[in-house]
C-alpha cells in the first residue's frame, strides 16, 4: 500500500489502536488509544539521522519525568530513565520503581563492575572527584585480590583504616592537618587482633608550653588501661626487647648491655628515682635510691653517705707503713664519695 498524502489515524480521538504487525510478530508497533502510548516490539533501527523525544521535564519526582523509559515487558513501571532536566539544566540517567522509588544503577562488563546508590555518593566535576558527597553514613572500601577491606574509610565512625601494610617512599608527605594539641595523635596504628586493642601513637603534643614529639603505645582492656613502650631489636631474625620504659614510669633494658657514647644525667628531676644495676646472678649490683640519698653494691641494703673518718694520730706505738696505708684507704673512699671529705 502506497500513501501519497496525509494519513490520520483515529482521527475522532477514541479509544482506538493502531497496530501493526510483522510477518512473525503480532503487534510489531502498537499505538495504544486508550492508554496513549505507542510500544514498538521488535528492534528499532534508524539508519541516518536521529530519534528525537521532546518533552519538558524534571528529574525530581522518583523517575517520573524521563523522556525516554525503557521498561520490563512483565511491569514497565520499573526501569531505566534517560532525560534532560530542564528545570535544573542537566541531563540525567535514573533507575527507578516509577513513582516509587529510586534505585542502583550498576555499569557491568563481565565481572567487572561500576555501581552507584541511590544515596548521592560521588560527584564529577571539573577539578575534582567527591565520593560521599552528601556526607551520609557510607563507607569507602577497597580490597585486594587476597585481603578484603584492605583500606576502608568509615562513614559512621569517621575513621581510616588499612588493614594491609602501609609503605610511604616519601616520608614528608605524612602529614595530619589538625591543631596540635594534649589530646590529637597525628598517628596511630591499630592492632586489635589478640582481642584487646592495642595502639601505637605517634604525636606532637604539648607539654609545658611547648611542643614535643611523643611516642607510646597503649593497651586498653576490661581489666586495664596503660601506656607503655618497648624498642625491639632484631638479631639473626628474632626478635629481642632492648628497651623497655612500663606505665610505673620504669626504665629497662631486659635483653644486652647499655653503651651510653655520650654524657647523660640521670633523674635530672631531682624526684624520687632509683638507678639499678643488676648482675647475670646479683640482684643490685649498684643500687643507687634517691629517697634519702643512699647507695649500696652487691646487694647490701643502701646506706647513707658515711661521715669523715679522721686520719690516725696517737698511740703509744706508732707504725708509718700502716699508717700511710690506712690514709691512702681514706683518700680512695673520700675520692668516691663514700665518706665525707674533712
């Protein structure tokens, strides 16, 4: 059939179709009076040019507003919009139970996948990439091919966590751009594997008026809470304490010697501090307890410093070898300090 002239279907505007159909297809296109919309039921195909859809619509009513709806064959209501919205001035692509309810869109191929929620989570712009910017509980995750969560940022809790080694190649770009103060860590390491957490912190803090670097690591459990750092050495692949400073506020060195290669004051406070040296068998070596000044070797409970000891004078014998000797004696212990001077 050839048509040279205007052809007007329906053109009393009743409830009317206008249906075509395939050679294998009923209703190949289908135009619906009754509920005015025209369905087409095998594939649409425009060889030169353009399909063009008009309408003047908004993106803002649960995917109602679209120009162009693709839809399920068993419930058009839900499926995929694609529109410009000319209230706002942007196009848009919308997943949606119509009239309902907005949902994901995910951009697949294979088993890889891009998805976006229907909480505003990322935004695009020209100068920069914003993910959850609408600042909702959403969380960042990445893993690996072995680790799940290897880094995850936490909406809720406003937290960073890498659960995977962190290797920096230029230390000076670590930095936390907060205010230094006796409560902010600019560091911490997080290891609650053994149940308990534990933490590492590295900080600048200020103490006194003045700003210093601290260091600590804290055990926190039901039963305690403490801070306390120990500095490990490695020898041969294992591991050994080499220092330890405790919550009692003691230091210690329970594996190897002490080499000090430069000058260092001990309880330079002035407070109630001991020094204590052990031996591999005998318990205080040198045992210096700052409590009364007192000091004492091999175990010997300490004891004051001793009074000055009078050089011998007198005697109805009168021996110069011994007497040299016990004044040499003297001048030792006076040299020490274990007596006083006269």
């Amino acid at each position: 059939m050839t048509i040279r002239h205007a052809l007007t279907v329906n053109s009393g505007k009743g409830a009317n179709d206008f249906i075509v159909h395939g050679d294998t297809v009923d209703d190949a296109l289908i135009v619906d009076g009754s509920a005015d919309t025209a369905t087409f039921n095998v594939p649409l195909t425009v060889d030169n040019g353009i399909v063009s859809i008009y309408d003047d619509l908004a993106d803002n009513s649960n995917a109602t507003s679209q120009q162009l709806w693709i839809g399920g064959v068993s419930d058009n209501t839900k499926g995929i919009g694609i529109g410009y919205d000319t209230t706002n001035d942007h196009g848009f692509i919308q997943v949606a139970d119509k009239s309902t309810a907005y949902k994901a869109l995910s951009i697949s191929a294979l088993s890889y996948e891009f998805k976006l929620s229907t909480t505003t989570a990322v935004t695009f712009t020209t100068t920069e990439l914003v993910f959850n910017a609408s600042k909702a509980a959403i969380d960042f995750i990445v893993h690996t091919d072995t680790v799940d969560d290897a880094f995850k940022i936490d909406g809720t809790n406003d937290t960073a966590t890498f659960n995977v080694p962190l290797m920096v190649n230029d230390a000076t770009t670590i930095t936390q751009s907060v205010p230094v103060s006796t409560t902010t860590e600019y560091l911490s390491l997080l290891d609650s594997a053994g149940g308990d957490p534990s933490v590492l912190r590295i900080a600048g803090k200020v103490w006194n008026n003045s700003v210093r670097t601290a260091i600590d690591f804290i055990q926190n459990s039901s039963s305690n809470f403490r801070s306390e750092m120990s500095l490990l050495t490695n020898t041969g692949g294992a591991l050994r304490e080499g220092l330890r400073i405790d919550y009692t506020q003691n230091v210690s060195i329970p594996n190897g010697d002490l080499n000090v290669n430069f000058s260092a004051t001990f309880n330079v406070s002035k407070g109630a501090y001991n020094f204590i040296v052990h031996g591999d068998s005998t318990d205080d070596m040198i045992r210096v307890t700052a409590s009364g000044n007192l000091l004492g070797f091999y175990g010997v409970s300490p004891a004051a410093q001793a009074a000055h000891i009078a050089d011998p004078t007198g005697g109805a014998t009168v021996d110069a070898e011994a007497r040299t000797a016990i004044n040499s004696i003297l001048v030792v212990l006076e040299n020490l300090g274990l007596k006083l001077a006269a």
